[in-house]
C-alpha cells in the first residue's frame, strides 16, 4: 500500500503477553508516540497458534521455538503498526536488546525485563520484515490512513 522509499517506513511492534499483564502496554506506547512515530494500527487480542507459528517462522529449528510459541499465544497481546523515517531500526533501539539482562537501562527491556523468554515486547528487524508482519497481524481494513497534524514542528 505505501512506497517505503519515500523516506518513510513501517514496522510492527507487539506488546507481548507478559507486558499486557504487567500493565506496560501505555507505558510503551507512549515511548513509541513521544519519539514521534505515527501510529497506523492499534489492537488488543488473542492470537491463534497458527499466526504465532508463521510470524516466528525463521526461528522454528531454534529448540527454543515451541517454547516462544507458548509464550506469544499465552494470552492476548497488543498490535501496532508504527510508521516514520528509520523507524525499524529506532524501535529496535527503543526496545533493546534479545536478552533483558543485557539491555541498556532506559530501552524498554532494559527498564522492565529480566528473562530471555518474558522479554515484554516485540519489534521487526528489517523493513521488509515490517510490511509482512504488519500483512500477517492486520487486516487492511484495521489500518489508518492518516497525516498527523504536527509534522511540520517534528521534521
Ligand atoms: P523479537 O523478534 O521478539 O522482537 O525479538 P528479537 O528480534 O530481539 O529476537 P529473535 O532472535 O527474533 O527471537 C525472538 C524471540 O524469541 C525468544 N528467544 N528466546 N535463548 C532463548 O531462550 C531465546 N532466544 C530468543 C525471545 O522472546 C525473542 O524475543
Ligand atoms: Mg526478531
């Protein structure tokens, strides 16, 4: 639907099961949205095994993997497409790194995980990877086109 190349980009980023329990879901949002990404898609659910499966497919031979598919369809999540110029890679720093423990104080499992597999939120890890996860988790229809009015006082 959107050309990337014009500068702009989109990825999807989850608020896994243990973060909505947690009660971190406006905690991380609002990092994303004071950044100053735009938010294309918003939604609360539970996701089907199958869906945990093919968003995970790159990692099935890990022998982590049945495990990760567990914990994604563990209880409902938070789906969101964000959009802005570089945002695959700026969120991937706001989130920090794989493992909580080595993550930086002030990303996101820097500042609330400890455990590898409870790690509280998920971000794509290439452009690419954002346009098929955002396919994958949303329909067309729960996607918004829209210009975000303060544009002209960000870039
Ligand atoms: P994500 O895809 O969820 O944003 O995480 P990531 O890119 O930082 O890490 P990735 O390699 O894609 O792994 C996906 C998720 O699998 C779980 N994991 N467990 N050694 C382990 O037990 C292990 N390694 C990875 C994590 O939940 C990781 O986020
Ligand atoms: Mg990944």
């Amino acid at each position: 639907i959107r050309d990337s190349s014009g500068g702009s980009e989109r990825t999807y980023v989850m608020v896994k099961p243990d973060g909505v329990q947690r009660g971190l879901v406006g905690e991380i949002i609002s990092r994303f949205e004071r950044k100053g990404f735009v938010l294309k898609g918003l939604k609360l659910w539970q996701t089907p095994e199958e869906l945990a499966q093919n968003h995970y497919f790159e990692l099935k031979e890990k022998p982590f993997y049945p495990k990760l598919v567990k914990y994604i369809i563990s209880g409902p999540v938070v789906c969101m497409a964000w959009e802005g110029p570089g945002v695959v890679a700026s969120a991937r720093k706001l989130i920090g790194v794989t493992n909580p423990l080595q993550a930086e104080p002030g990303t996101i499992r820097g500042d609330f995980g400890i455990e590898v597999g409870r790690n509280v939120v998920h971000g794509s890890d290439s452009p690419e990877n954002g346009e098929r996860e955002i396919a994958l988790w949303f329909k067309d229809s729960e996607l918004v086109e829209w210009e975000q009015c303060i544009t002209p006082w960000l870039r």
